[in-house]
C-alpha cells in the first residue's frame, strides 16, 4: 500500500514505515470466556481517514480503546509509533448537569493552554461564539464541536473519533464529517474514526474497515460496499445508499460550514 | 482554660472544621453520583465503633477502617461488573451494618450511648477530637487540591481523562480514602445514619449560584457551616440531638436556596 516509503521490520514482526502511526497485530481480547475482538491486524498511517463500520456490538468501540492502550489485549501485540500524540473523542457521556463547567474550562481539564490557544482551536470546529457557555447546554452538534476542538489543542498526530456525528441531526451530520476531512488536511493528522453511519461516512473515508468481531473486509470505500461479506451484514440496499453521497466535490466549506468559492 | 473547656464550643469548632472539608469533597460526591456510597460507607461505621470498642483503639481509627475497606470492596465488585452499584451498595450496606449491631451485642462489657452515635451528640467532642478533625482535614484538603484537576477531569469523562493519561484507578481509590476519612471525622458530630447529610446537602443547596466547580466546593462549605451553626444552636437550646438538627438546618438552607425565587444563574 505505502510502496513509496521505506518500511523497516523489526524483531516483534511489525512493519514500520515513517508514515505508521498505529499497527496491531493479531490482537484478540476475550473477557469472561467470551471472544470480542479476533484476529486484527491493521496500520494507521499519517494522513489517511480510517473509519471502522459494522453493527452494535461489533466491537468497534473495543477496538478504539485496544489501540489506545486504555484496555489490554489477550493476545497479540500494538505498535504506537513513539510519543504519539493522539487527540481522542470518545462517545459521548450522559453529562451530569450538577457539575457546572464552561466551554472554554473543559478544554483545560487536563492539559494547560493560553487563553489564544483555546480561542483558536474553537474558532477552527465553528464554535467559538459558545466559549462561555455551560457544557449541559449545548445541542449534540456544538458539544460534539467543542470536543474536536478540545482534541486539536493536543496537536494531535492522529485523531480518534468514536461516533462522532451521536447526536446530531442529518443535516449537521454531513457537515461534521465534511469538517473532519477539512481538519485532517489542515493538521496533516491521521483519523481513526467508529461509525455505524454508512450513508454520510464512505465519502470523505480514505479506507473503511468492516469489523464484526473480526475484520470482514477493508479498502476503500467504493470495493468495500461491493464485498459479500459487507453486503451480508449490511444488507444488499446498503450497496445502494453510497450513492447519495458518492459525489465528487465542487466546493470547499468555509469552518463555519458556510460554502466558499466553487473550486472547480 | 479557655472556651475549649466549654462543650458547645468544641462542638463548634469541630463542625466549622468538619463542614469546611466536606464542602470540596461533598462536590464529588454529588457531581459523581456518589451519595448511596456514601451513605454505604456511613453505614458501616457502626461496624467500624464496633471495632474500635472491641481493638481498644480510638473509634475514628475503626470507623476510617472499616469505610475503606467497604470502599475496596465495592471498587472490586465494580471491576468485575456482574452485579450494578446499587445492588453491591445495598449489600454492603446492610452486611456492614448488621455486622456492627451483632458485633457490639456480643461485646456484653460494652455499654455505649447507641442513640449518640446514630444521630451525633455534641456532648461527645474531646480536645482530642479537635486535634484529629483538624489534622486530618488539612490534610484531606492538601490531598484533594491536589487531587481536584485529575478529579474534574474524570467527572467530567473518565475514558477521556484515562487516555489523556490520567491514573483513573489511583485518583479513584484516593478519593475514596478521604471519602472514608471525612466520614471518620465528622461522625461524633453528626451521626453514623446521617453523616453523608453534610456531604451532599451544603453543595446541592450551593449548586443554585454556582458558576464553576469551585464557587460550588466554596459555597457548600460556607452553607455548611452556617447549618453547623444553626444546628449547634437549636440543639443547645432545644436539647436535640444534633444531628438531625444540624441536617435540618442544611434542609432549609437547600429548600431556600431552590425555591425562592432569586436571579436564574446561567450554568
């Protein structure tokens, strides 16, 4: 796939290019005897959108936090390209309206970054008219918003997104997925992103892995859609709805979401 | 000596001391849906005077003991997640505080004030009391200062805050440790059934003109304080136990700060 980059093998068997940000190999976890995750080898490279489909309870989520070392694999193993700096969105928790914090508090909570820093990184998700507001105000989209840009503070070297359109409405989803595309240029950073969403997601995906406790298929999103085993577990209408979104892109969005110039 | 010497005013002085720790820690409570395993840990301090009777050593000792042991408990039965929290809290619960009534039966030797424990008594406050509630709250308060970023981060999202590096395990466990300290200390003034009170109802009364999680922390504690001070009041003068008046105090501190209609805070 990357035959232009020198790739290096080293004593564990992983095949380390400079472009590799991820690599697993084999990794299966079981829990309680049962099997949730078998068998995936897979490699996240600098500036590829990766999105992982397949049904509830494939273990899509598993998957994103097995990569990001938060639980142990049974067996197998993970390369993270050193110091990796990843910016991480995970699914969206109930927020408990107790706790009163702000927009622009939350994107300090772990980390410590300038007044310009914060405005900047909510500027580039759209949402910087929101820095004041209380987090248990905000509408699924501006929250999802606020937490990409919470992401970018990070610098982040590949950004992982666990369903990132939850919670927003269909017309704010293709506009989310358009933003991501537009930030993984700017940043020049890799996306690993979970999504049950076919529709909106195969467009601006570089490669589309099709797990079901096992990776089905993978490549792009065009041959992914024609795969039995896709085809199997999505059913055959799935094949059709690409369709909607598989158009090639004549204009740009400004981060507002608003249409720039036509560049084509 | 000095007005040390005079009850009413140690027992002041252990409840301003006692309200101004459980007022940041009481926060992390309520914003961590905590407050049935605070009750849970309360419980078991019966278990834990029970020890402490029985050991010959000083009552806080056990009752600090016996909570965090109920707390590791619990910490163990959610890694393994068979069963959901209420249903580990309830058992725990009960078996601690079953446990505490069986073990000071069979103590025969022992006669102690049952009713001064369950609801507090502010007879019961000793210089030595004093020296523990404020050494030890200091150092509960340096501990959860330091604690009080990571803490914010886990509220607000544990996945998040873990893979931003945070030792979720290690700040949880902690935190439950001054959770079972503060119980420890302010159970002579409030009471083994109503400890947790001044844990959750300062700060849910302060919740209403809190814009940031440390208005809320410092708003609880003052609230606190003030039912510390009613409660003391009305107990003295009404020979209440005090307990229950100092919650009592704290209630009608929450019902006025939710009803009356003062300016609508945004957060």
């Amino acid at each position: 796939m990357l035959t232009s980059v020198e790739t290096t093998v080293d004593e564990l068997g992983f095949e380390i290019s400079s472009e590799t940000l991820i690599q697993s190999q084999n990794i299966s976890l079981h829990i309680g005897g049962k099997e949730l995750l078998s068998g995936i080898s897979l490699n996240i490279s600098k500036a590829e959108i990766v999105t992982v489909i397949g049904p509830n309870g494939a273990g899509k989520t598993t998957l994103l936090r097995l990569l990001l070392g938060l639980i142990p694999a049974s067996s197998g193993s993970i390369y993270r390209k050193p110091k990796l700096r990843i910016g991480y969105l995970p699914q969206r928790a109930v927020f408990n309206p107790v706790l009163p914090l702000s927009v622009s508090r939350i994107m300090n909570l772990t980390g410590n970054y300038s007044k310009s820093q914060i405005e900047t990184s909510l500027e580039e998700t759209g949402v910087l008219a929101l820095r004041d507001k209380p987090v248990s105000q905000l509408s699924g989209g501006e929250y999802q918003r606020v937490m990409l840009a919470r992401a970018l503070l990070r610098n982040p070297e590949l950004l992982v997104l666990d369903e990132p359109v939850q919670g927003v409405d269909y017309m704010g989803e293709s506009e989310l997925y358009n933003l991501i595309g537009d930030l993984q240029k700017s940043h020049g950073c890799g996306v690993l992103m979970v999504s049950h969403n076919l529709h909106v997601v195969m467009a601006s995906t570089d490669r589309v892995l099709c797990l079901n406790q096992h990776i089905c298929c993978e490549g792009q999103p065009e041959d992914v859609t024609q795969h039995p085993e896709y085809l199997r577990l999505f059913g055959l209408d799935s094949g059709s709805a690409l369709a909607i979104y598989s158009h090639q892109h004549d204009h740009k969005h400004h981060i507002s979401g608003e249409l720039s110039e036509s560049t084509s | 000596m000095t007005f040390l010497d005079d009850f009413f005013w140690r027992a002041v002085i252990a409840g301003i001391g006692v309200a101004l720790v459980a007022g940041p820690l009481g926060c992390f409570v309520v914003w961590r849906r905590m407050s049935y395993l605070g009750d849970t840990m309360a419980h078991s301090a019966l278990l834990g005077v029970a020890v402490g009777l029985f050991l010959k050593v000083d009552l806080m000792i056990g009752v600090f003991a016996v909570a965090l042991a109920v707390a590791l408990l619990l910490f163990f039965f959610q890694r393994q997640k068979l069963l959901s929290n209420d249903a580990v809290l309830g058992t725990l619960s009960h078996a601690s505080l079953a446990m505490g009534v069986l073990l000071l039966s069979l103590m025969a030797w022992v006669r102690i004030d049952l009713m001064g424990y369950l609801f507090g008594d502010i007879l019961a406050v000793s210089l030595n009391d004093l020296y523990w509630i404020y050494g030890g709250g200091i150092l509960i308060l340096l501990t959860l200062l330091m604690l009080w970023r990571p803490l914010l981060a886990i509220t607000f999202d544990k996945e998040l805050a873990q893979a931003e590096g945070i030792p979720v395990v290690g700040v949880q466990l902690l935190f439950m440790l001054l959770v079972a300290a503060v119980i420890a200390l302010s159970m002579k003034i409030i009471g083994i059934l109503l400890v947790t009170s001044l844990l959750i109802i300062p700060v849910s009364a302060a919740r209403r003109f809190s814009n940031s999680p440390e208005q809320m922390a410092i708003g609880g504690a003052l609230i606190g304080i003030s039912s510390i001070l009613l409660g003391l009041w009305t107990s003295l003068h009404f020979d209440t136990p005090s307990g229950p008046s100092i919650v009592i105090a704290a209630v009608l501190f929450f019902f006025a700060a939710h009803i009356l209609p003062f300016r609508q805070f945004k957060y």
